[in-house]
C-alpha cells in the first residue's frame, strides 16, 4: 500500500502526463536458459511479432517536459 503522505502530496493534484511511443520490439521471449518473468497476460494479449511498445511516460510542466520513466507496454493494452 502507497503511504498516505505521498498519495497527498502527489495524486490530488492535476497533472499533464503523456506516454510518447519510444519504438516497438518484437514481443516477450521464455527460453529455457533463462525464464523472464511474466510481462504479459497471454489470456487476454496475443504475444505476436512487434507487439510490445517501449514508451516513456513525462509530465508537461510550462516550458519544458520531464521524463518520469519508461516503460513496456502491449498495444492492445
């Protein structure tokens, strides 16, 4: 659970934010070697070839914009 202090201090307020596309990548590979862990709900996401989007969500501020990470997400998500 998020601490009430931060949740105060940084969901009431509104906020500019916008996820910009970085590329695409080819979707989430399992090997045997070595297991990743489970990005995608393949129930209800088809793991298919340029599937996954690498995007980078930022906060609009009055002049400029700052990056507040990146971030791997399904295109049907």
């Amino acid at each position: 659970m998020m601490k009430q202090v931060w949740v105060a201090e940084h969901l009431m307020e509104t906020r500019c934010l916008e996820f910009i596309l970085l590329s695409r990548s080819r979707g989430i590979r399992q090997t045997t070697l070595e297991p990743y862990p489970t990005y995608l709900d393949q129930e209800k996401f088809d793991n298919k070839l340029l599937c996954m989007l690498n995007v980078m969500l930022i906060e609009w501020g009055r002049d400029s914009a700052t990056r507040l990470g990146v971030g791997i997400i399904h295109e049907d998500a």
